[in-house]
C-alpha cells in the first residue's frame, strides 16, 4: 500500500506512557500511516512492552537502536527508515487528537506544500495529567499560540522572498518545533535534511533549514498536537553546574552548527548581514529557554568556584576562554536583570500567546 504519513518517535526510558503515544498516532482517522517508534537503548522495559503489545501490529515498525546515540539521532533513524510521502515527528511522552494527521494530510496535498505548519498545540488543564491525554474532553485543554500568526482558519504561506521569509523566522512568526509539522519526504531527502547531533534545539536547526529550503511553506492556523508538560521537561529540571555545563557547551555547538550551515550556503554568503542576524536569533532564543532558567536557581560565583564553565571556554578558545567568559557573564546578568523586571510568568509564556 502507499503510506501517506509515517509517524517517527523516539524512545528512551518510556515505559510508563509510550503506549498511550503510539495508540494516538493509531487513532487517526487518516488511514495508510505508518508508525516508527526508535529506540534508543532504553535501560527500562520500554523495548520489551513495545514488542509485546506492537510487536504484530503491521503499522508499527519497532527499531532498536544499536547504541544510545540521542534524540537527534534516533529521528534521524527514523527518517531513513520512513516510506511514506510525508514525515510527522511525536515525542514519546505526547499525542495527536485523532484527526490531526488527515487535516495537515489533506492541506499539505492541496497546497504541494514542502513544509505544512500548524500553529499551536493543546495542553491538558486538568491535575494530575492522567497517562492516557488522548480520551479527554475538549475543555480539558487548553490551546495555546506558539507564533505571531495571521488570523482566521485559512491557510497561508511563508513569502517566496527568502529575505522577507529569513525576517518573519527572526520575528518568531513560524515556532521552531518539529512535531507542529508535516513534512514532504522527497523534500528532506532531496535536500539532505538531518538532526545535528546536539542535546537541546535540535529540532530548531532542523525546522530552520526546512523553512530556508522549502519552495512551499504553508501554515495550517490549529491545534491538534497534545504537549505534556507534567514531565521532566529540561526546562523545568532541577539546576546543578553540571547542568550548566552541559548546556553551555551544546550552547557552543548549535551556534557553531548553525554558522557552519549558513558559511556553506550561497545566500547567506552573499548576504552577511543575514548570517549575523540569524545566527543571533538562534543564540539568544537557545541561551534565554535553555540556560537561563538553570543560571537563575543558582549564584554565579558557585558556578565560578567550581570552575567547571572556566575549564569549557578555555578548552573551546584557547587564549580567548577568559574574555569569553567576561562575556558569558556579563549576558547573563543583563538577561536575569530583564527577566526579573518582565511581567511574563514562566517561560512557556515568553514564547506561547494564550487564545
């Protein structure tokens, strides 16, 4: 048969919840999915529960992962894995409303889109969020905004004009997530779209380069997706240095990624003032929703004395790493002085406009 959508989720250490995710993506009312679930060397029974209640289920292909490699890796995985025209990424821990994939199916075939974009996603209300947040009724949700998008129900397309495209990106008009989106295989295939491999904004590198590419990028306004927030989100994890750390460095990498995919692109090596400009946004929007919240549950001068972030900036710049570190610094004491004068509650407010 032809399969319309292949549904791509990666798992690690999702026992609880993983089969009320794949049981959304098998509710929906498009027929002809295919459902791919990547495991990434879960240390659970995650992989054991998937062969027992999927395993005979022709619409789901299981895939272990031959080492633990990363979310990024695991949907890249899937990708080479997928056979259908059209690719939709789920977290493992999250759901799709039954008739999520028909609508962006059906949208994405009218319009010959490349990229088809909804606008928003649901999140449950109600505590505590059950384990199954697909059978709940629809004032159980509350649906939020992720982008300065045009009113009204039709859809519409991001400007054939990649600079003013490139200035509605920077003004967050189309939200960096992954699983907000239908994408047209052949597309990503034809232009070698992959996950970097980093361990937080993947998926908006990824989501960047479709947006760039795409000869059509049409815009669904909706919300189908289901997003569970009750969980260990990165966001919401309790601070440590090591913490910091990590994310510091992978702060590095995304930049560093990002800088290296617009110095091999004609258009941005025409147009620096562009590469500057993205290369900004990208950084500022990983350090203010990553970094931040953990800088501020702890004292600079903690992270100081272990010197943990001095041992990372001098090995990344050398003879640089101390005036890096001044810099590094000196952001983040602007940045906290600027959140701690905003009016906004928590960081899924800084990007989400409630509707």
């Amino acid at each position: 048969m032809d399969i319309r959508v292949s549904v791509i989720i990666p798992a690690y250490n999702a026992e609880r919840i993983i089969a009320y995710t794949i049981e959304s993506a098998l509710a929906q009312t498009l027929s002809d999915i295919e459902v791919i679930v990547v495991d990434d060397c879960s240390t659970d029974s995650t992989l054991a529960l998937l062969n027992e209640r999927f395993g005979d289920n022709d619409k789901v292909r299981i895939v272990p992962q031959p080492k633990n490699a990363g979310v990024s890796m695991a949907r890249n995985r899937g990708i080479q894995e997928a056979r259908g025209k059209y690719l939709a990424f789920l977290d493992s821990d999250d759901a799709m409303r039954p008739d999520m994939l028909e609508k962006m199916y059906e949208a994405a075939e009218e319009h010959h889109a490349d990229v088809l974009h909804t606008t928003g996603f649901l999140v449950p209300v109600i505590k505590p969020v059950p384990d199954d947040i697909t059978g709940l009724s629809d004032d159980a949700y509350k649906p939020f905004v992720i982008e300065q998008c045009e009113e009204g129900d039709a859809v519409y397309f991001a400007p054939d004009d990649t600079a003013q495209r490139l200035d509605e990106w920077c003004r967050h008009k189309y939200h960096w997530s992954v699983w907000s989106k239908l994408f047209r295989r052949s597309f990503i295939e034809e232009r070698e779209i992959r996950f970097d491999k980093l361990s937080m904004a993947e998926d908006m590198l990824f989501c960047f380069k479709a947006l760039f590419y795409a000869k059509t990028y049409a815009v669904l306004p909706g919300q189908w997706y289901v997003y569970r927030i009750d969980g260990a989100s990165l966001s919401r994890q309790k601070s440590s240095i090591q913490t910091v750390v990590r994310l510091t460095e992978n702060l590095i990498k995304a930049s560093e990624t990002a800088s290296r995919f617009m110095s091999e692109n004609a258009y941005f090596v025409d147009h620096p003032a562009e590469h500057i400009k993205v290369q900004r946004i990208i950084f500022n929007s990983i350090d203010r929703f990553y970094l931040l919240p953990m800088l501020t549950q702890l004292t600079p001068q903690a992270i100081q004395e272990s010197g943990s972030v001095s041992e990372l900036f001098e090995r990344e710049y050398g003879d640089k790493g101390a005036f890096v570190e001044y810099l590094y610094w000196r952001l983040h004491e602007l940045l906290k002085e600027e959140k701690n004068s905003s009016d906004q509650d928590s960081d899924a407010e800084e990007l989400c406009t409630s509707t």
